[in-house]
C-alpha cells in the first residue's frame, strides 16, 4: 500500500462494491462513493477552481502593475515553493485519506484540537469562495448580456442561476462535474494559446523579454504585495486531497494530480504573463497595468495581435470560467462541510451521503443553501457584485487557505517526524519546513498587504479579517470541551479513512 514497506496497520477504507443501506431519506450512511475519480478528473477540478482566464485576464495585471517586469518570475518561484508544500502533502495522503483534508493532517501532525480549530477556518474560507465567484458570474454574465442585446439583467438573478446550476451538478455524480470542469478548462486554455500564438506570430522573439526573469526584478518596493497576488491564483490545488477518499487508487491519483496541476498552473501563468507583457513592450505594458486599462490588458493582447472576435470570446468564456470556479470550490466546500458533519463537529446531517448519487447530499444542500443567502443579501443591500461580494469574500478565504496551507506543511513534518516511513528526508523533513517557512512569510504578507486583495482600508479590513481568528478560537474551545466531556470521541476525531500508526 505504499512506496517502501513499514510494518504499519492496513489502510482502513471504504467497501467500493457495496454502499451502505439506504434509509428512508434516500441516503447511505457516511462514505463518499469510493472510486469513481481519476487523475485528470482531479486535475479539472483543481485547474478549474484556480480559474486561469480570470487570473491573466483579471488578476495578473495588477500582479504586474504593483510588481513591475518580475511579474512571470514571481509566478515561477510561487510554483515551486507549492511544489515543495506538495511535496510532504503527497506524501502524507498516502496515511491520511479524509474529506476534510487540510483538518485531518493537521489533527494528526500538530493535534486534534489545533486540527479542529483549523476544521472550522477551513470551513468558512472554503464557503465563502463559491458565493464569491457566483456574485463574479453574475457580473461577467450580466455584462455580457447587456453587451450582445443591449438588455440590462439583474447580476444577482443571472448569480441566483449559477449557484442553483451548481448545487445541482454538486448533488449528482462527481464525474460529471469533472466533465463539466474538463470543458470549460479546456476553452479557456485554448483561447489564451490563440493570443499567444498571435502575438509571437507578429511579434516573434522580440516578445520574449528574457529580462522578466532577471532576479533583480524583485528588488522593487512592490514585490511583497505582488506575492500576495500571485500566492492567491493557485488557490485550490490542494483540493485534490479532499477527493482521496473518492479517488480511483489514491495513492497515485492524488499525488500525480497535485504535481500536474501545480505544475500546469506556473508554467501557464508565468508563460501567459510573460507573452501579455511582451505583446506591448515589458516597461510599457507595465506602465498600461499601473493606469486605467490594467484590467483590459489581456483583451487588449487578444484584439491587437488576433482580433475582435478573440477579444469578444475571452470575455465570454470569463462566465464560463467564473460558473467552473464555482462549481470547483463548490465541490470542496461540501465536502469540508461533510467531513466536519460525519464527525460531529457540525451538524450530523451534514454527513449524509446520497445513496443514487454517492455524493455528500446533506452538505450540498447547506452549501446551496448559504450560497443563496449570501447573493441575496448582496442584492438587498445594493453591493457592487465584483468589488464588494466577490473580492470581499474571496480575500478572507484565500487568507485562511494560505494559513490552512502553512499549518498543514508543519503538520507534515511533526507526522513524519519520528518515522520518515521509508520515505527520503528531502521529501518529509526539507520540502514541508521550507515550504512551512515561505507560506508563514507570505500569510504575514497578505495580512500586511490585504488592502491588496479587498480594495479597502481602514474598519473594513479589520472585519473581514476578523472571521478567520474567531472561528480558529470557536474551533480551539470546541475541541477542548469535547476532551474534557467526552475524551473517547476525542480520541476518535479523524480516525475514518487514516491508517492508524
């Protein structure tokens, strides 16, 4: 069951043959179908969440406002450092297979109680995304609309009919979200490598700036508050744990999944950003991402060196990239959601399991159902729909996945600390410290920068990053109560679908 024999117990998991006994309510017990899920199913959805034509079309121009020429190193060097935190996350989802994957190594490499106050950050950073990106859908959409028909739609309807579309591809077969997410990444990919292959083919060489990759680039004064930006486009790719206990032989599929994505995710960012800037000239394409036009700057590229059509279809597949972020996130909110229900953290309901469906209907249904609450109250109160619900939501999520990521790289290294398990120390000692280091660095950064990431100062700022440290406490006072009242249920946090040392 593992690279290197140890003389551990078996992996306890899930009967992939015979579900459990459906009840009068239509749903199993508390296992998630068992194997449905393959490797490139996991990379769609991991890739699809990051949301790769929303980030070069409507993140990376700031990254390169802010940071200057740098802007493609920066997205190489993020690579890498999630590279080395994939290194030790991999290498524990071979003994650590949960749903809820950011609590359970933690749990099991730092502490049940520190793992379940990171359970509940997980839980409001992961569900805050999806409405986020929803209320983003219907800006793009509406957008959209008014542009091909002149006709005004109400964002929040347009919102309304995402996270309803969502909740119900949720609730069905995980595969077809996968399919779904496959399409939808495979549009938005091709629609960059046309402008790419425009702007080489009338610019050529003189494109590539070999000078965006000079370290000195990130001498700049800007450089920290475009690490936070760039740190944020590859949120998501951790989600490919949270499928192990779904996954087709996880002890592949999960890893090969991590490292494809990851590696996609640099290499397409940095390669994108790069061309964008050489489509206009390194310094002026920076000065143009400093001024009004920064947000335009990739449908400028596309309708320079392609022509309007590119440009008019980048904005369309923009919705269609918000609606696959959306239903990435959406898929692993709910199933932190069920994680946390299944072990009596949440309300038990929440860890029903569709008996048809194999999926985690009880925490789709509460994920739709604050989706919904959140849109409208977005609605009632006349808030801007991008830079208010989306950006606001978005920014204390991003926030509490880094420091989520940051504790699970230490967590990997206390799990493996005392046994390496046959693994090397390069894998299980070095690559979760340094990454620990670096993602602590960057957390401190975005909270020091999150005016970055919100677009506001002040009180503001101060409430949306106030969730993240009350519910880390309300998580801490949880576990601490369950201890004391009931130290067998303590004892037995985390302990579904984990080999036991």
């Amino acid at each position: 069951m593992r690279a290197q024999p140890h003389p551990t117990a078996a992996v306890s998991t899930p009967d992939t043959d015979a579900p459990a006994p459906a009840g009068p309510d239509g749903v199993t017990g508390t296992r998630l179908a068992a194997g449905r899920i393959g490797t490139f199913d996991l990379v769609f959805f991991v890739v699809a969440a990051a949301a790769p034509l929303t980030v070069l079309a409507g993140v990376a121009p700031f990254a390169i406002g802010i940071g200057g020429p740098g802007a493609p190193l920066a997205y190489l060097i993020s690579g890498a450092l999630l590279v080395l935190f994939a290194a030790g996350f991999t290498a524990m989802s071979l003994y650590v297979r949960n749903a809820g994957a950011f609590y359970a190594y933690v749990a099991r490499g730092l502490g049940r109680t520190l793992g379940v106050g990171i359970a509940y950050v997980a839980v409001v950073s992961y569900n805050l995304i999806t409405p986020g990106v929803a209320a983003a859908f219907g800006y793009f959409a509406a957008g959209a609309i008014r542009d091909a028909t002149g006709t005004d739609v109400p964002w929040w309807a347009l919102s309304v009919v995402c996270v309803l579309a969502v909740g119900v591809l949720g609730w069905l077969r995980v595969t077809l979200s996968a399919k779904v997410l496959g399409i939808a990444l495979v549009l938005e990919v091709l629609s960059l490598l046309v402008m790419g292959g425009g702007i080489l083919g009338k610019r050529g060489t003189a494109a590539l700036d070999l000078g965006s990759f000079d370290p000195t680039t990130l001498a700049g004064g800007g450089i920290a508050g475009m690490f936070v930006l760039v740190i944020g486009a590859f949120t998501g790719f951790e989600a490919t744990a949270i499928y192990a206990e779904e996954a087709r032989d996880p002890r592949r599929t999960v890893p090969r999944a991590t490292f494809i994505a990851i590696g996609f995710l640099a290499l397409f960012y940095a390669a994108g950003v790069w061309l964008i800037m050489g489509a206009f000239g390194t310094d002026k394409a920076v000065t143009m991402a400093r001024a009004a036009a920064g947000p335009d700057l990739t449908f400028q590229a596309g309708e320079l060196y392609v022509g309007a059509w590119l440009s008019d279809t980048m904005h369309a597949l923009i919705v269609v990239s918000a609606f696959a972020a959306a239903l990435a996130f959406h898929n692993a909110a709910a199933r932190y959601l069920y994680a946390l229900g299944r072990e009596g953290l949440l309300p038990r309901n929440l860890g029903r399991v569709s008996a048809r469906q194999g999926s985690p209907s009880g925490a789709v249904i509460a994920q739709t159902a604050f989706n919904l609450l959140v849109v409208l109250a977005g609605a009632a109160l006349a808030a801007d729909p991008y830079t208010v619900v989306f950006l606001w939501t978005n920014s204390t999520a991003v926030l509490g996945i880094m420091l989520m990521q940051a504790m699970a790289a230490l967590a990997v290294w206390a799990f493996f600390r005392r046994d390496r398990r046959g693994m090397s120390a390069a894998r299980v000692v070095w690559a979760p410290l340094v990454s620990f280091a670096g993602l602590a660095v960057l957390t401190v950064l975005a909270v020091c920068h999150f005016d970055l990431l919100t677009g506001e100062t002040g009180m503001t700022n101060v409430a949306l990053l106030a969730p993240l440290p009350l519910v880390l406490v309300a998580g801490l006072c949880v576990a601490l109560r369950i201890r004391r009242n009931d130290p067998h249920r303590y004892a037995s946090l985390t302990t579904t679908d984990v080999e036991k040392d």
